[in-house]
C-alpha cells in the first residue's frame, strides 16, 4: 500500500518541470477550480506521511490527492498489524517452550 502511494507521489513530483505547462505541478491544478489554484507558486513532496502539498503566495496549502490520506492509514494499520503479529508468534513460542521445560 506504502508503495502505490510513494509510486503516486513520485509520478507527481516528475511531471514538475517536464515540458510546456509542467510547473507549478499539474497535480496541484488539474481538477481544482480556478480559485483553489489562485496564487499557487510550488509544492512540497513528503515520503512519511505520503504528501503532495500545494502552496500559494501567502503560505496556504491544500492538498493535491485526497487519496494519499486512507493510503496512509492503510500502510500504518498493515504495518502495525505486521508488527503485532510477529510479537504474537514470539510469545507464542515463548510459551511453548516454557512449557515443554516444565515436563
């Protein structure tokens, strides 16, 4: 999941600067109304959390995909449930060697 959001993000950040019309990030423009994009001068692309940021003349920010938000959350349960099973089998074999030590 980590990876089709960072494949995301970085599909973004290289269509910046990449022929006519390419900056600011057409992520940032395409599907937005003209007042959302009113002022956009750059964006900031972020790997932990996944985030591709716009940014306008006077410091405001919006976001470009939504979808990097339930990307994230998904990626940190999977992980987190990743991590608990492992601690899981750990203890588990823990106990089973204690108690085949006390036979």
């Amino acid at each position: 999941m980590y990876a089709l959001g960072l494949a995301g993000v970085l599909w973004s950040e290289a269509e910046v600067g990449d022929g006519a019309d390419s900056t600011p990030a057409p992520a940032c423009r395409t599907g937005f109304d003209p007042e959302t994009i009113k002022g956009l001068t750059h964006h900031r692309a972020a790997y932990l959390p996944l985030r591709f940021d716009c940014v306008r003349e006077d410091g405001s920010v919006y976001v470009s995909d939504p979808d990097l938000v339930w990307m994230n959350w998904t990626w940190a349960a999977l992980a987190l449930t990743a991590a608990l099973l492992v601690l899981g089998m750990h203890y588990r074999t823990e106990l089973r060697a204690r108690s085949a030590a006390v036979r």
